[in-house]
C-alpha cells in the first residue's frame, strides 16, 4: 500500500479558501459606487423625472423635483439618461462618485430609437425607410388646430386642414384621391394611436379624425411615407402616421395646460384646458400609469354664431414592466362637437379675395334650428344644427411584450372600440339662382302656378317675389335679395345633412422576431373586423340670404286666393326630405406578413418584407324611396292639410342591395441601408402596395344596376426611393428621392338627368398619377442659440391616364368623354415648404415658421392655377420658474387668403363639377369677373398658453 503523506499546507487549506472568498467579495464590493448628480436643460434648468438607468441592466429611478438622482452602479458602469424630446445621453462613470449631465433637446431624429414602419426596433440612420418624428417638446411650443396640422412638419405630406378640427385631408408623395376637400381625406394612408389605425373602416365623410385629438398625453409622432407602409400598414400603401402616447415614469409629474385664444382675426374666443397625470403605482415602481385629456371650447374662426366646436377627451393607460417583457392596458372615451368651413364667395382666380360683403371670417353655415323630421314613416328624431358632427369613441386595448427567450419575442396589440359620428349640419352652400327649374326642382315646388314670395324667417322683411304662370316658368318680378354681386336673384342653398354612423370595431397585430447573431426575422399578421352601420339622408331644405351669417327664408306660394306655405315658420321645407339610405357592412381584414433584416456586414443591412392582405366585404345597401305623393296639389302630408307644404316630403325605405366581396392582394419591399461612417448612411427602396376599395364603392350599389355591375378593383401604389442621412454635433440632413405611381383609380361624376330632378352617374372611368420628386428634412445649430429647422417638397406630379366626362344638357345623351391624359396632376404643389429658425436664451425661447404652398392646377384639365401663398406663425415662451411656462402664438401673422379648395362658378350643381370645368369656361368667366367658391387657410389667430408642471 502507499503511503499517503499529510502535506503541511494541506490544513491552511479551507482558510486560504475563505480568505480569497473574502478578497473576492471585497473586491466586488469595491467595484460599486453610489453616485449622484442633477440633470439640467440647456438653460441650466433642473429637469425632474429624467430617466437614469445603468446600461446592461433594468435598475433605473427618475431625477426627483430638483433634477437631483441617487443611484448604485459598478465602478466600470455606463449610466444612461432619457427623457422625451431630450437626445439620450450616454455617460461612462470611471469610479466618479458625482455626475452631473446636461440634456439638449432632439436636433434630428436620425439617432433616435423607432417603433414605426421597422420590423424591428432601430435608430432612422440604420433603416432604409423614409420615417420623421415630433416629440413632445416640439408639440408643446405649437398650436395646432388639429392632429393634421402636425403633420405639415413632415416632408412629402401634403396637408389640407383648412375645413377645422375635423375631415382633414393628408397624403404622401401624390398619392391621392378625393384631395380637393375632406370627404376621403386618409384613404391612402394610416392614422394610428399607439400602433393600431384610429379606424380601420373608411367611406365618404367617415375617417380617423374623427375620433383623434392630440392632447397633452401625447408623447411623439412618428411618420413613415411609402416604403414599408405597404407592409406594416393596414391597407395604407401611402405612409403611417403613429402618435404615441406617454406612459407613466419611476416619479409622480404632472402637467396642467391652459389655453385662451381669439380666432378669426382676433374676433372669436377659444378656451382649453388639459391635463396630464403620471408617475408609480406600485412600491417596486414596475406598475406606472400615465392619464390625462382635454376640454375645448371654441366658435371657430368663422363663428356661425354657435360653439364649432366643444368636448373633450380622457384617456390613460397602465403599464408593467417585468424581467420577460411589459404590458400595457390603456383605454379612451372621447364625446366631441365639431363643424366645419363651407365655401366662401370669392373674386379673382390669380390674386383670391372674399366677394363683396363677405370677408375671411364669415360664416356661411345654417343659423341655430331645431326641427322635428321623420324617419321614413317609422319615427321622428330631432334635427338640431348646433350639435354639428358628434364624434364619440369609447375604446380600450392592450399591448403586450414578451421575450419568449434571448432571442425570440412576441409581440401583440389588441383593441376594441364603440364609434359614433351623428351628423346634423349642413353641406355644399352654393347659390341657387330664382329664375332656375332646377332650384323648384329641388324645393319639391316644379308644377305649382302662381305668386312665389319670399320672406326673412328672423326679420319678416320682404326679400322678392317671382312670377310662375304654368309651374315650370319662373320670373323674378321684384328683388330686394342681398349678395348681388355674388349671384343675382338668388339665395343659398342649405341642406340640413342628417347622418347616423355607428362603428363596432375590434383590431388585432401580433408579430413573433427572432434575432440572430447579424439578422432578424419578423412573422406577424393583423385581424381586423368593423361592423358599421350607415344611416343618411337630407332631412330638409332651407333657403338662406347670401351673407354673412345668412338668415333662413320663408316661402308662400299665392295662388287663386289660396295661400300655400312651402316652409315652416323656421324657414325649412321638406321635412323627412326624401327618405333615409341604409347601409350596413361587416369588414373583415386579415394579413400576414414576413419580414427579414440582414446586417450582411456591419455598415450594410438589407430588409425586405412581404405581405398577403384579404379584405372581405359583406352586407347591404338601401336606398330611401321619396314620397310619391309630395308633389300632389291636393295631398295634405303629415298635418293633412294642402296648404302646408313644408310636411308633405318624407319617404321609406328602399329593396336591400346585397353585396359579398373579397379583394386579395399581395405587397412587397426591399431595401438596402450602408452606412459610410457614424455620420453618414445611404438608402434605397422599392416598394409595391395596394389599397382595397373602402365603404364607399359598397354603399353606392343601392340600384338594380349598381349592384349587378358592382366591382371592387384594388389600387395599385409603386414607389422607388433613396436616400442619404447625414448627422454630426450640430447638423442633420435627411434627403429622399422618390418616384411614385398610382394606378386604378376610380373617377366618379354625378350629373343631372334629362327630368331635372334626378341624377345619375356616367360609366366609370379608371386613372393613372405618376409623381417624382425630393423630400428634405434638415437642422442647423448655428450656435447654443440660434438654430434653424426645415422641411421641403419638391415633386412634379402628372396625369398618365385620365380621362373626364363633360356634361352638356341635362341628361347622358350629349355627354362627352375628355382625355386630359399628360396633363399635369391636380392639386399636387410643385414647392411645399416649413422653415422654422428658433432663438433660445437663457428662460426665453421663440420661433417663427414659414409655410410656404406653391401653385397647384386646379383640376387635371388645367384649367387655371391655384396661387402659391406663404404663412407665417410666430411662437415664444417664459420660463418663469423650472415648473411654470407662459407662451405666446400668432398663427397666420399676416392674415394670408391662401386657397386650400375651391368649387367653379355658377349654382348648386354647376359648382359641384370642377373636373368638368375646363380651360375656355375659365378664360370666359374670368371675362366676365364671375365670383366662385374657395376654402381659405384659417386667418389670423392669438393663443395664450400656460403651462404648469408638478
């Protein structure tokens, strides 16, 4: 046997062990530091509830009230600093025990962290997508009319916000549809919340701004155009507009913003508060929340003599962030009143200036009335004026992260809303003249001889009386009717617009990405289903006085002795008017989607994504059926008396047209990003996307006809960009050229038959837009003080296929059809500009912008331009204390008349028609200084804000 010998080291062993043991625990102890610091502005200003987080890690806490942080963190550690609108700072401890920071506000977006239109998290300067943002900081010192209007801070967006709050056009790079007003204003492109679409159904006078409203828990903006919104939008080929909420930090802050304003050239009062609340809900601080809204009243800046627009919103959110990922439940309810703009007679196409008797703040809008009208024959609602479009959004969702391991993630928003959008307003204020069949025709009145006079319902003032001997012949034999020079012999035409949307929606996008050592993979999909309900009709008519703030006019009709009264004692006739259409949808919308980022090698990335969308369509359109009787001497209507014609109209409900379909489509794009150095990076992309029909093309197959011919074609959007990004300590550029083309687009025209009273559409004709151009976006800091940002479009935007029918006497049998194929594009601006310089010293800051729109043709006929025009607003603020801030805004500095939208000369029908109008009826009513109608940008207005944080 061996002998095993008893080394005498061998008992100091254990205590040598202990003793490394020690040494080891000493050291790791060494390694830690508890440091502090403040966190200051660039004003020197304390910032509380910055984010203070050690990198690698999820310790964090938030700066206290003075800007002051406490932290532990190893010797070697890097501390990271956040908050919204602020550059992330990044900072190496190096064994200091004091660290104190200074945050400068976001010069670019190039270096920041995006969640939109990217299959996986990254900064702009790594992406090869076309993507701004706005942070708060930036909302804070503007004062948007509506969440549009942020938008006009974004290259290659064209923003047309001059109707209000409300039915707000905006699109991208050309691609556009209906852009003249409001009626289709997001059709190719996707106003989300929080990363689902506000509403993903859509048809005419029914769209995401509806029930959006920017407040003071908005957080950011981000906007992707083109490129990969054809794969992470929802039916949006043209771009995705995301405004991200705030969620709650590691301390409680408060915000509270109150704001007054005169509107309208300083004429109309504006009041608003909002409020904005967050901070912990847990001790651990892993649950925060974050709620807040807002309450507006105002008369607009064309004051109709009642509130535009009044209500508010609430919304909040609660958020948790656990070690695998976070969760947030969030939910809103919006009830808002809002009106807006009608046409305003206007002289001169080349220098546009309100008509005599009108100016830039007159209203057009029907007075207040309040009137009882049927609903086909089953029932009777209110029909009251001041109530406008009442929006109400009641909706609640969830987005939930989580990290299924190292590598693999799962991400998942879901939301379900209650909408509503009640109209009682009316539309399409154009003269009608008194000596035309058609007005007669309209008022329900062809075939009754006799004496018409006419009287101001508020005044009893005699206004004019017109001669008809057979009932079909009308002379004006005496006139007393204001707004003769804007149309003689004639009075404005106010429909009372009678509109019932309800919308049941549930939204969901689920997305799985893996990521590997140098690529990442993203599989996703989106459900969406709508049911939607659509209810509408004119509920009567009123006759108004053409000025400002028209008066409502009663008619009688004399005739043998017999006195007939055409409109009630509040000036409406034609209660029930002709019924109510009723249509019903069930949307469903399912995609899927792959997408794959490659870093072929460190300064190279490629990604491309494909998407299979299918939207299936399913339901029913019914038309109303007018009363056959309302134009019968001896029918008495509801009260059955003869001699009260105002109740005789009325109608039910017509044969349900069903329709069953499904639209599929397939969409792709790639693109390739290398960076060049830290500071410089290339891109480019192709892209081909699609946009399904909306509700619209269904809900207009309420005949034999329609229905049995109904198709519901995709439109097709290709796009080619590049792009350059440049970055450094005080300069940003972001250059992106671009070619697009959108193709199968449907011209609709509606003309008047050969009865004079009914109407119908000439065939379909199908169009083609090709548009190319430059987006630029840039910021200078020229010193700590003085900097300047700005936005540019530069595009030429033309007609490939284009094709208009032109109506000559009523009725189809003399139409023609004009080719304005290679014309250029209506509506699309050469120039679109927004510069802002910005001066901060010290508590101060100020800012001035310059928009500048450049001249548009006015249709694809080309018949005249509209003029280009600039628009200045001026912005400065106080900052009296860390927590209280006073500002000043003047939107519109120089009270510019720049025309948004304009309507042709002549009367109701007429007017509607500008694609009908061509180059020779321009050149003739220019001869003839004819008045026709434009939308205006709103004019001069004051707002006085101030802003308390706690």
């Amino acid at each position: 046997m061996r002998k095993i010998y008893n080394h005498p080291g061998r008992k100091w062993a254990p205590i040598l062990a202990l003793l490394m043991l020690q040494l080891i625990s000493l050291k790791a102890s060494a390694q830690k530091l508890s440091v502090t610091g403040t966190v200051k502005d660039e004003k020197g200003i304390s910032m509380p509830g910055v984010t203070v987080s050690v990198k690698g890690t999820q310790q964090g806490i938030s700066t206290d009230n003075n800007g002051k942080y406490s932290i532990s963190v190893a010797e070697n550690g890097t501390l990271i600093f956040k908050f919204v609108g602020y550059t992330i700072k990044e900072v190496a401890v190096k064994s200091r025990s004091v660290i104190d920071v200074s945050l400068v506000p976001e010069s670019s977006n190039l270096n920041e962290l995006i969640v939109t239109g990217v299959f996986d998290k990254r900064t702009a300067q790594n992406s090869s997508i076309a993507i701004s943002s706005i942070t708060a900081a930036q909302i804070e010192k503007q004062a948007p009319v509506s969440g549009a209007d942020l938008l006009k801070n974004i290259p290659g967006v064209y923003v047309n916000s001059s109707l209000g709050e409300i039915r707000n056009t905006v699109y991208s790079r050309g691609v556009s549809v209906g852009s003249n007003d409001g009626a289709s204003g997001y059709y190719y492109v996707s106003l989300q919340e929080d990363g689902l679409p506000v509403t993903n159904a859509t048809f005419g006078n029914y769209g995401p701004d509806y029930f959006y409203r920017p407040d003071a828990t908005l957080g950011k903006l981000e906007a992707v155009r083109g490129g990969t919104a054809s794969i992470l939008g929802n039916n949006a080929p043209g771009g995705i507009f995301n405004y991200i909420s705030k969620t709650g930090g590691q301390t409680f802050q408060g915000e509270f913003r109150a704001k007054v304003g005169l509107e309208g050239d300083g004429q109309n009062p504006f009041y608003r508060g909002d409020l904005n609340l967050g901070g912990p809900l847990s001790a651990d601080k892993t649950w925060t929340y974050d709620v807040g809204g807002f309450y507006r009243y105002s008369t607009g800046a064309k004051d109709p003599g009642y509130p535009l627009n009044k209500g508010g919103q609430i919304k909040g959110n609660i958020y948790k962030k656990y070690k695998t990922g976070s969760l947030k439940i969030y939910g809103k309810y919006l009830n808002d009143h809002n009106g807006w703009f009608e046409f305003t007679p206007t002289l001169s196409f080349t220098n546009p200036k309100p008509a005599p008797g009108f100016t830039e703040t007159s209203s057009v809008l029907i007075p207040a009335v309040s009137v009882q009208v049927p609903i086909n024959n089953t029932g009777t609602d209110t029909y009251n004026s001041t109530n406008l479009i009442h929006s109400v959004d009641k909706s609640v969702g969830a987005n939930w992260t989580q990290h299924l391991d190292s590598s693999l993630t799962f991400n998942n928003a879901i939301r379900y809303s209650s909408k509503n959008a009640n109209w009682n307003t009316t539309a399409v204020v154009y003269p009608v003249a008194l000596n035309d069949l058609v007005t007669y025709a309209i008022l329900g009145t062809l075939g009754r001889p006799g004496t018409y006079n006419f009287t101001n319902a508020r005044t009893g003032a005699t206004l004019g009386t017109v001669n008809s001997v057979s009932g079909y012949d009308f002379t004006v034999t005496n006139s007393n009717f204001p707004g003769s020079a804007v149309s003689p012999n004639s009075l404005f035409f106010e429909p009372l617009f009678y509109v019932k949307n309800k919308s049941n929606e549930l939204l969901d996008q689920f997305a799985f990405s893996k990521t590997l050592k140098n690529m990442s993979f993203t599989l996703g999909g989106f459900y969406g289903y709508s049911q939607v309900d659509n209810q509408n009709g004119i509920m009567g008519l009123g006759l108004g006085t053409i000025q400002n703030h028209p008066d409502l006019v009663n008619l009688t009709i004399t005739n043998q002795g017999q006195t007939y009264q055409i409109t009630n004692p509040n000036g409406i006739t034609g209660l029930g008017g002709g019924g109510v259409a009723d249509n019903h949808a069930d949307q469903s919308q399912m995609a899927f989607y792959f997408g794959h980022n490659w870093q072929i090698i460190p300064d190279l990335n490629l990604d491309y994504g494909v998407r299979f969308e299918s939207m299936h369509v399913k339901g029913f359109a019914a038309p109303s059926v007018a009363n056959p009787q309302a134009s019968d001497p001896s029918y008495g209507g509801a009260d059955g008396n003869p001699l009260t014609i105002y109740d005789n109209a009325g109608g039910t409900l017509g044969t349900h047209y069903s329709f069953d379909k499904r639209v599929n489509t397939f969409s792709y794009s790639a693109g390739l990003n290398y960076k060049l150095s830290s500071n410089i990076a290339f891109y480019g992309r192709y892209s081909l996307g699609n946009k399904a029909p909306d509700l619209s093309t269904y809900f207009a197959a309420n005949t034999a006809f329609t229905s049995a011919n109904l198709v519901a074609p995709a439109q097709h959007v290709s796009q080619a960009e590049a792009g350059i990004k440049i970055t450094d300590r005080n300069f940003a550029l972001f250059a992106t050229p671009f070619y697009s083309v959108l193709s199968n687009v449907p011209n609709v025209q509606t003309f008047t038959s050969a009865d004079n009273v009914t109407f119908y559409s000439p065939p379909l004709e199908y169009e083609k837009i090709r548009t190319y151009g430059i987006e630029l976006e840039s910021h200078v800091d020229f010193s700590r003080n003085f900097s300047v940002k700005a936005v540019a479009t530069l595009q030429n935007s033309k007609a490939l296929t284009y094709k208009v029918w032109i109506a000559n006497a009523n009725g189809p049998s003399d139409d023609i059809l004009a080719d304005y194929s290679g014309n250029r594009a209506d509506n699309s601006a050469n120039m679109i500009l927004n510069v802002t310089p910005s001066y901060n010293v010290g508590k101060f800051f100020s800012f001035i912008t310059w928009q500048y729109m450049g001249s548009r043709e006015a249709n694809v006929a080309n018949a005249f331009l509209l003029p280009a025009f600039s628009q200045f607003n001026l912005g400065a603020g106080y900052d009296f204390t860390k927590k209280l801030q006073v500002s000043v805004n003047i939107n519109n500095i120089l009270d510019k008349y720049g025309v948004m939208s304009w309507s042709r000369p002549g009367t109701f029908l007429a007017a509607l028609d500008r694609e009908g109008y061509t180059k020779a009826m321009y050149q003739a009513d220019v001869a003839a200084n004819k008045p026709y109608s434009t939308i205006a940008i709103p004019p001069r207005a004051y707002f006085l804000t101030l802003t308390y944080k706690f």
